[in-house]
C-alpha cells in the first residue's frame, strides 16, 4: 500500500477555498522557518500571506516581519516594518 504524504495546512485551505486560513497557516510556518535560521523563505511566506490578510491577523503578520528582519541584523527595517 503506497503512503501519501500530508499535505500542509496552506494547500488544504487553499483547496477549501479558505484564504485567510491558508495565509494564517503560512504566518505559522513563517514563525517555524525564521526559528531555523531560514529567514530568507520565512519572508517569502510572509509576502505571500500579506496580502490575504486584514485587522488583527495583518497586524500579527507585520510584526512577524519585523521579528524576522531583526534577526536579520535589519534593524532599521524592522522598525519601519
């Protein structure tokens, strides 16, 4: 019997027709990515998500931002972030 692999949380909201919930899922995987030290993909997610999201959830993906651009050493971005 062949095994599937899981999707990831985006696609399947994605698929769902959930927007919102796939762009919060890659604020999520954001988070996990920038804790690797892959702050490079971890701002991709972030643009990526960016433009799905509004109130609360925009203003938790900003500061998202500014976390990961200051452990970038890019200090003066994260602030204006």
């Amino acid at each position: 019997m062949r095994q599937h692999r899981a999707e990831v949380p985006q696609v399947q909201a994605r698929r769902g027709g959930d927007e919102v919930g796939a762009a919060r899922s890659r604020s999520d995987l954001a988070y996990v990515l920038s804790r690797q030290g892959r702050t490079g993909p971890a701002l991709r997610q972030i643009g990526l998500a960016r433009q799905s999201l509004t109130g609360a959830d925009a203003g938790r993906l900003q500061m998202m931002q500014a976390l990961v651009l200051k452990v970038m050493g890019r200090r003066l971005d994260a602030l204006a972030a």
